[in-house]
C-alpha cells in the first residue's frame, strides 16, 4: 500500500525538484564555463591573488589552497560550500512539503485516516523525499561531468561522482533532520531553524573553527566533517565517513518515525 | 452485536484546555447517529478520537470492535473532516483516484456515480474548488468505498438545498444496507430526518442521548381546529397533554404535549371542518438542552 502514497508524493515534489534541478545545474555550468578563463591566465588567479583575501574567508572557503588546478577549482566553486547548500535547502524544502508542511496546512488529517500505520507513512514520505534528491542529484552529476569534460578540468569521473554522492548524503541527512523535527512538533519553523543552525554550526566548526582547539572537537557532530575530511574529489569515496552520514541518517529516520507515530497531529 | 463506536470514560485534554470529559456512549450497528452541539462543544474532538487522529488523554475507544490505530479498522470507516482542506493543483478525480488506490481500490464507476449524484465537477483543480464543491469532494471520498461506518463531521456545511437533499437521501440509504453513520452538526433540523439518536454534546460533556422518535412524541405541537358550529369549552377541559386552550365560538387553539389522541377523539363528538397542526418545534425542546443547565466546569 505504500507504491500510491510514494508516487503521490512524488507527483507533488516534481515541481520543487525539476526547478531545483534547474538552479543547481545552471550553478554549476556557470561556475565551471569560468574555470576555461582561469585556466589560461593561472597568474591572475594564483596565489598572489589568493592571499588579497581576508584569512577568515580564505578559511570559510575551504582554504583556497589552489583555484587554478582542476580539482582546485571545482572543489572551491562548486563542491565546498553553495552546492552542498543548495542541496540542503532543497532537502529541507521537500522535507517539510511531507509532513510539517500538510500537518500545518490541514491536508494531513484526511491521509492519517486512510488504512496506512503511521510509521509506514513516514517512511512513504521519506522514500519519495530521497527518490526526489536523488533525481536533482542524478541530472546534476551529469551536468558537473559534462561541464568537466567540455573545460577539461581533468577530474576523473570516479572522483566527481565520489564528491557528488557525498553532497547527496548531506542533503539526506539534513533533510532526515527537517522531517524528524517536523515529525515531532508538526512544525516546519522549527525544522528549517534545527536544520540552519546546525548547518552554520556544522560548517563553521570543520572551517573558520578547525584550529581554534576550543569547538574543534565539535567536528564530530558536523556532517560536514564527514562529507569534507575525505577529500572526495582528490581521493574518491571516503566510504568510513559516508558510511557515518547514512548511518546517521537511519537512525534520524527512526526517530522520525517514532516520534510521529505517538503524536496527536495537527493541535 | 457488537457496537460500532464504544466509548468509556473518554477524555482529552489540549494541555489544560478541555476538549472531552469522560464521554461514554455506544453506537449500534445500522444506526444513524446525529452528535449535536454548539461551537466548541467536542464534536471534532470526540470524531478525531474515533480515528486516531488525536489519542485520548484517559479512557477507551473501540470502533468497529477494534482500536482506531489499527489499519484494518479505518479501512472500514469513512470521514469526512470538519475543515476539509484540498490544497493542491491536482485534479479532483486524481485526488480521489489516489484515495482509492491507498484504500485498496475504488472503481471508478462509483466516484463518478457519486460525482453525477452530487453534480460535482471532478475535473477543476483542487484549490480552484468553491467551498460546496470542496465539500462534495469530501463527502464522495467517504462514501466512494462504501465503509461499514461513515464519520461526518458537519457534513452539510456549504452545501445548497438540493445537494443537502441528496445527502440525507445517501445517508438514508446507507443505514438501509445495515451501515452506521456518525454526523455532527449544530442544528438538529438538519440531522432530525434522518437520525434514529442524537447525542448532544456541550462543553466537552455529552449532556443527552435521545431517541428521535421520542423527542417527537415528547414535542409541543400547537393545533387549531375550526367546528361548523360553536363548541361547549368544557368538553375540552383537562383533557391529558393538552395545554394553552383557548375557545371562541367554533374555534379552538391548544398546544399539545405528546401525543393528539385525548383531543382527537373529544372533537370527534363535533364536526370538523379544519385543522392545522404545526410540525413539532423538536429545535424548540433540544435548545433547551442548551440553555437549562450551566455548562459544567
Ligand atoms: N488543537 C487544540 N488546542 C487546544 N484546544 C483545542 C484544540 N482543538 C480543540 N480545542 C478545544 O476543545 C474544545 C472542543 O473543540 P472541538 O473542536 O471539539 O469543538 P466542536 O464541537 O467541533 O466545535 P465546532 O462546532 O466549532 O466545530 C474547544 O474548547 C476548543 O477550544
Ligand atoms: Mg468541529
């Protein structure tokens, strides 16, 4: 009974995903054509050029340690810090368009009547939630490889792939989060303000923060720290720190699941 | 047989608020159950009880001899919601097509029957719908699967005078294939035709459960008869149940309380050329349900 309501789902984030698919992949396409004129003219964008920037927001961006090597550039502009973004805040999106948002709205009352547990509901909800990153993930990966290949960047496929799938791991994750707050309190303020400041938290602690021996024992409560520290697109799947990400992910869909199934909705 | 609703002891508290003290009732199978009250009574509450959409804070609910919790149980019902939202760009007929798939299945005959019954448009998008037309869609998705138990919570909100008809008409023809239906509202004019009970709710009690048959023997009537020549007063003096009585020359005029008979047969001993009677107020007697008592705190 749970192919109709996953497919439901599906139909009503088919908006949200084919324009975010659009954003993303427009993103990026732009941000790699640039990487043709920096590959050109490597003094303009070398080190010297570098070092005008304030260390703080050289720190923020991941170091800027080489903008003019392929994998340099691809990680700075588009795998540091706006695409996982993006990701998240789609995630997010469709994370409370499943359950906050129709609990929220009065939409949801109607669905929990009909012959479905709760908890395959909520499983339903989170199947078509990563069904739909996973489509925005599918399409821009293949916008980030084919942009590759016509800059020539030299990355291997392997390797983007390697730091795409961790862009969707985050996206998961934080979504998981939305939908697990959203689950519990039936409110996506709350979700979207639990998903935020843990991503602000989560990427200052692995940036700005990493050498300030004060919070950088945080970074174990980062998923950034996991999706970053492997350095995926020099060294392929960091498959230890991915595999934290997913694990952390089901253990957030239980509780998603637990937490829904013993509340009173929509008061 | 067991009931279709069984409620004991139910309560629910929104944090201290009170939405439903202590309400315990039963509703049998193949009855038509009208639950009245004014606004804020319990209505919703005790409706989303029945379908898990709210868990009690103390007591127990069975439906259909089960917990409400269970899948296999609200298959069996259908529900029409208080405040039905339909909110998408979808089309009404896909909406009620995924209903029916999630149910196990719908032919599609029936949701168009249904829609042909309530003239309902199912091809406008959802959000597009006026507030009748919205409530058509609710009232054909709780019929469409034709549930053993139909929960309606206020179901003729909205609706125009010729759709209401062909409601009670469903309604009526439910209970008629043995099936039992719930409806709120907060008029007893609107549930008195079809229901067999009322049950009337206020400030989170249930106050009252009355047989409507009864309530309509219990009803003040008032009655004129017209003679074809003036009546001695005195042979309708303390006559049983008859109250208010006023003779002039051929006319008479009295209330009734229950049943005619004592005044029927005293004014067969003359000729009768006319006589009204006006439909029992049952409004008149359920108010009083309302007004007599303080609600309780
Ligand atoms: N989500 C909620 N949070 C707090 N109090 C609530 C909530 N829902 C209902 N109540 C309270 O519970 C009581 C019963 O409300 P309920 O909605 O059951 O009334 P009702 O009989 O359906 O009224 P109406 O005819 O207006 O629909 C009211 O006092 C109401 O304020
Ligand atoms: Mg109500």
């Amino acid at each position: 009974m749970n192919g109709p309501l996953i497919s439901k789902s599906l139909r009503d984030h088919r908006g949200v995903t084919f324009w975010w698919t659009v954003g993303i992949s427009a993103f990026m396409a732009l941000y790699l054509a640039v990487y043709g004129s920096i590959k050109e003219s490597p003094e303009v964008y070398g080190p010297a050029m570098i070092a005008k920037f304030p260390g703080p927001l050289r720190d923020l961006m991941g170091g800027l340690a080489d903008m003019t090597s392929g994998a340099g550039y691809l990680q700075t502009a588009v795998y540091q810090l706006f695409v996982p973004m993006l990701f998240i805040a789609c995630a997010t999106l469709l994370a409370n368009r499943s359950l906050a948002g129709p609990e929220e709205n009065g939409t949801l009352e109607l669905v929990l009547t009909l012959p479905v547990d709760r908890r395959r509901l909520v499983l339903a909800r989170l199947a078509a939630l990563a069904l739909g990153l996973l489509a925005v993930a599918a399409v821009t990966l293949l916008v980030a490889w084919g942009m590759s290949v016509v800059v020539d960047n030299g990355v291997a496929f392997g390797h983007i792939l390697a730091g795409h799938l961790g862009v969707l791991l985050l996206g998961l994750f934080h979504g998981t989060v939305a939908l697990a707050v959203g689950a519990a309190t039936g409110r996506r303020l709350v979700a979207s303000a639990v998903v935020g400041v843990w991503v602000v938290a989560g990427y200052m602690v692995v940036t700005v923060g990493r050498s300030w021996d004060a919070i950088s024992w945080l970074k174990w409560v980062s998923p950034f720290h996991y999706y970053a520290e492997g350095r995926p697109l020099y060294e392929g799947v960091p498959v230890g720190d991915y595999l934290v990400l997913a694990g952390a992910t089901v253990v957030l869909a239980l509780t998603a699941v637990l937490a829904f199934d013993r509340r009173d909705v929509g008061v | 047989m067991t009931a279709v609703v069984q409620a004991e002891g139910l309560t629910k508290y929104y944090g201290s608020r009170r939405g439903l003290a202590d309400l315990t009732m039963e509703i049998q199978p193949g009855e038509v159950f009208g639950y009245l009250g004014p606004n804020g009574a319990g209505k919703t509450t005790t409706i989303r009880l029945l379908l898990d959409v709210i868990r009690p804070t103390s007591g127990l609910v069975r439906v259909l001899g089960g917990s409400p919790r269970e899948p296999a149980v609200r298959a069996r019902i259908g529900y029409l919601p208080g405040d039905l939202v339909l909110e998408s760009r979808d089309r009404a007929l896909d909406y009620l097509r995924f209903l029916g798939r999630v149910r196990g299945g719908v032919p599609s005959s029936r949701i168009e029957s249904l829609a042909d019954r309530f003239d309902a448009d199912l091809s406008v998008p959802m959000r597009k719908l006026s507030k009748g037309n919205r409530q058509k869609i609710g009232l054909i998705q709780a019929f469409m699967h034709e549930p053993e138990f139909v929960i309606l919570d206020e179901p003729t909100m909205g609706l125009d005078p010729l759709v209401q008809h062909e409601f009670l008409a469903l309604v009526r023809e439910v209970r008629a294939s043995g099936r039992t239906v719930l409806m709120s509202s907060h008029v007893l004019a609107e549930v008195e035709s079809v229901s067999d009970r009322v049950g009337i709710v206020r400030g989170g009690r249930l106050v009252a459960v009355e047989n409507v048959a009864a309530l309509r023997e219990k009803a003040v009537r008032r009655v004129e008869l017209h003679f074809a020549a003036p009546v001695p007063r005195a042979d309708f003096e303390g006559l049983p149940g008859v109250r208010d009585l006023r003779v002039e020359g051929a006319a008479l005029a009295c209330t009734i309380d229950g049943r005619p008979d004592a005044l029927i047969k005293a004014a067969a001993r003359h000729t009768v050329v006319h006589l009204v009677s006006a439909e029992p107020d049952l409004e008149e007697i359920f108010l009083t349900y309302y007004s007599d008592e303080e609600p309780p705190r």
